[in-house]
C-alpha cells in the first residue's frame, strides 16, 4: 500500500513538472512572436532573453529533479 501511494505521488508531481515546463516554452514562444511581429530589432534581444529563460528553466527543472531524488531516498530510509 506505501509502495503504491509513493508511486502515485511520484507519477503526479512528475506530471505537474512537465505540464508547468510546457506552460512556460508556451509562453515565452507566444512572447517570442509578439516581439518579431512587432519589431525585427528587437527580435533578436526578446529571441536570446526566450533562449535564457529556457536555459533558466531546464536548470530549474534539474535543481528540483535532484531534490526530489533525494527525497525520495530519504523516504526509503
């Protein structure tokens, strides 16, 4: 039964993961648009920030899988 709830907990707080990380490309891709249909100077500069949030982002997502790595192992101890 403990095993089973671990899992359960384990599969949503994952999925949540990917549905907030899908969110966010969404986001900054509409913002992306925005910026090249309304100036293509300014393209460039919204295009490396969208770049940097993404990179900000995959850190993030790695940062909180090794922490919950960890916490799942204390939960075995």
């Amino acid at each position: 039964m403990l095993t089973f709830l671990k899992q359960t907990i384990t599969t949503s707080i994952s999925l949540k993961f990917v549905l907030l990380s899908m969110k966010g490309l969404r986001v900054m891709s509409k913002r992306n648009n925005l910026a090249s249909s309304v100036f293509t100077q300014q393209r460039i500069h919204y295009k490396h920030k969208s770049s940097y949030l993404y990179k900000m982002m995959h850190y993030l997502l790695l940062m909180i899988r090794i922490e919950y790595g960890l916490y799942l192992t204390i939960l075995e101890l």
